[in-house]
C-alpha cells in the first residue's frame, strides 16, 4: 500500500536521508526503528510532504505521492500523530476530534470507546489533560480523518506507565480492526510483539529490515544500541 524507494532528503544544505527504503502492506504494523538522529522523523516528514525528498519515491497504492502539497497527501488516506501531539489547546477534547473528521468508520464515539479517558473529558479543554490524554487525543483526531494509514512518531515517549499502556492497548486494537500502521517508539519490549516488519535506519539509510523475531541481540547492539 505505501512504498518509500530510496529517498533521500535535505534541511537547506544539510543531507538527513540517503537512501531509505520501506513497504507497508495493507493491515500490517511496521516499527520504524533506528537510534536517535538516524532520520526516523525525517522519513515521517517526507512520506507526508512536509519535507519533500530531492531523489526517489513515495508511492500510495502504486502512485507517486511525493512532492504533492501535504494537504492533498493526507486527504489520500494517511493519518499522522507527529511527534509532540499537537492539538488545538483552545479547543475541548470533542472540538478537538470534530475538526478533523471525515466520513467513514472511525466517529467520535468509536474514538471514545478506544479511549474512555477523553469520553470522560469530552467537553475539557484540551490544554487542561495531561500529556499521555493529549497523545491519546493526537491519535482520536487522526482516526477522525478515517485514514487507511495510521502513522505513529514516538507514540509513548516520556508518558506515564499506566498511559502507556492503555495507548499499546488501543494500538493492538487498532491492528486487530485491520488498520495498517507505521510506528515509532522506543520500547521494544511493546513494539516487537506487535510488529509485522521492522525497518532499521542508520544514518540516513535502511541498514536493516526483517522480521522481529530476526532482530538478533547482537544486530539490537548494533542498530538500535540496546
Ligand atoms: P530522534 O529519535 O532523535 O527523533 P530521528 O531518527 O527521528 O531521531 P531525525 O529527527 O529524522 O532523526 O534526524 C535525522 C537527521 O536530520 C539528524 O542528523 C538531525 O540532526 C537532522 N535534522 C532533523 N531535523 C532537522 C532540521 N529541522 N534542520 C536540520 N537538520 C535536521
């Protein structure tokens, strides 16, 4: 469904990708994995046009998607939680999830019952949750566009314990409804088990890509420094 051929991606002067390559069937997790710097979020931003690459392919369902306007690429199907889950702080958490709706199977009360914390916050501001109800709210709004492509950066990064779990739990039920995802996070005890594929990045390249449980002790010291 989404296939990213050998992109290669700059800030102004400065290189951050030279070559990355990654595929993602329909209803398959695949963790984007790789140290800090090694160009997670900058795959993530030139998949979604907010940095384009100079070189290669970005191709939903077989077309080329690079180089379109970001807009147009999210009206495609894919639906992103950046990292640092920005939503409308002057907004509730309900205004919050109506603005970004479309039609189709994810609807406020679907998101809800995902996550019972914003039901019971519905009519909150949305400055007032605390961080791990904010992601929560971050993905509402991206299942609210009904996208066929749910990317995640850093989903569970520096949340409380009882937060991250509730959100791996939502991401499990996320994979069992067939929604296909591309995920980032940094806790492999939570991310293996549920990954289809994983994608390696080191610096700036795919350095290794295969299935969790090909991701040997010794290539986890090597890539991933664990
Ligand atoms: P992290 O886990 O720390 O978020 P990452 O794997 O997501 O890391 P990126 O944020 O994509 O890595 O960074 C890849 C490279 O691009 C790094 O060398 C980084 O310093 C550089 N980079 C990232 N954002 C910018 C920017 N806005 N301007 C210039 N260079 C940048």
């Amino acid at each position: 469904m989404l296939s990213v051929e050998s992109i290669e991606t700059c800030y102004g002067p400065s290189q951050a990708l030279f070559g990355v390559d990654l595929a993602v069937e329909p209803g398959q997790l695949v963790a984007l994995m790789g140290r800090n710097g090694m160009g997670k979020t900058t795959t993530i931003r030139s998949i979604f046009g907010l940095t384009p690459p100079r070189r290669g392919r970005v191709l939903l369902d077989g077309q080329p998607i690079q180089g379109r306007a970001s807009h147009r690429i999210a009206r495609l199907g894919l639906g992103l939680v950046p990292e640092g889950r920005r939503c409308f702080t002057n907004l509730t958490v309900r205004e919050n999830l109506l603005a970004t709706a479309q039609p189709g199977h994810w609807t406020l009360e679907r998101v809800e019952r995902l996550f019972p914390r914003l039901a019971e916050r519905t009519h909150q501001g949305a400055r007032t949750l605390s961080g791990g109800e904010q992601q929560m709210l971050a993905i509402g709004r991206a299942l609210m566009t009904n996208p066929r492509l749910l990317v995640l950066d850093e989903a569970t990064e520096g949340l409380a314990p009882v937060i991250r779990q509730e959100i791996w739990k939502a991401i499990h039920t996320l994979k069992q409804d067939g929604l296909s995802i591309l995920l980032v996070d940094k806790t492999l005890s939570e991310l293996l088990p549920v990954a289809d594929h994983c994608v390696v990045l080191e610096k700036g390249r795919t350095a290794w890509t295969g299935q969790p449980d090909e991701l040997t002790d010794a290539l986890k010291d090597r890539y991933l420094g664990v």
